[in-house]
C-alpha cells in the first residue's frame, strides 16, 4: 500500500500576536480537527523546533510548515477543496505574503511508509521541485503523477 505526503509552506504577513495571525491559528486549529475527523489523515507532523534550511532564515516574515501523510491522494484532494478547508484558503491572502519566484505553496509525494516521511525528506522533495518542477518525486495537484510515476489526473 502507498500513502501520499504533502508539504505546505507559508509566510505570515504580520506577527503571531496581530488578530490576523491569531485568525489564521485558529483556523488552522479547527482545519486540522476536521482532517483527523476524516478518518483519513495518517499523520501529522509538529514544526516545533524544526530546523529550517538557511534560505528561509534570511527571509522576513515567520513561516508556516505542515505536513502530513494521507490514506489517498483522492482523499488529500478531496479534504483540500472541501468546504472548511476551502474557506480558508480564501483568506490565506489576509494571513500570508506572497513566496519568492518559483516557490510554490506545497509540493505532494508518494510514499510506501508513514515511517520515511519527515521533515528533512519534505525539504528535500520541496527544493527538487523548485529546481525541476513537477516530476513522480515531487508534485502538484495542477500536475499529478500516480504511485507508478504515471501521469494522472484528479477528479
């Protein structure tokens, strides 16, 4: 059985005490109770005391990591561009600024254990997909590959 992993990565617009920041942390509280209530969510991942790769220390603004491994790529799509989840990604534009060019906002990958994914392996597929863009080790929803390393598509 494969798993599929995604690494999502932000930059806040203002500190973590303005009310937009706080807005976005409790969203993002209640966003992860309804993924674990999917029953569909494998594992998630704590960004506390994550080392961060020296380009995004030299950067303004406090990043904002997630990651987490999930049953399906259909049930990682599905739970992204449901309704809760969808609502927040409408205000992400009041909670974060914009990445430097060519960087996206996640990057997807397959994996055949839960136990592989970790942090340094997200960072790793994260630059392989700056520096290639989407291939079958690090992609997008725009651009999905399956388990095989065929082309796919989502519906």
């Amino acid at each position: 059985m494969v798993f599929v992993a995604i690494y999502t990565v932000g930059r806040l617009k203002h500190s973590n005490e303005h009310p937009a920041s706080r807005e976005f942390f409790e969203v993002g509280h209640e966003v992860i109770k309804q993924a674990i209530k999917t029953g569909h969510l494998l594992k998630e991942f704590s960004p506390n005391r994550v080392r961060l790769p020296e380009k995004f220390i030299k950067e303004e603004g406090e990043r904002i990591l997630t990651l987490t491994v999930w049953k399906s790529i259909q049930s990682l799509y599905g739970f992204t561009y449901s309704d809760q989840h969808m609502k927040a990604l409408g205000s992400r534009n009041k909670w974060f600024g914009s990445l430097e060019e060519r960087q996206p906002n996640y990057v997807v990958w397959w994996t055949d254990k839960v136990t592989d994914v970790s942090w340094r392996e997200a960072f790793k597929r994260y630059d392989f997909y700056i520096q290639n863009g989407p291939t079958p080790f690090a992609f997008d929803f725009k651009h999905v590959f399956d388990e095989f390393g065929e082309r796919s598509e989502l519906k």
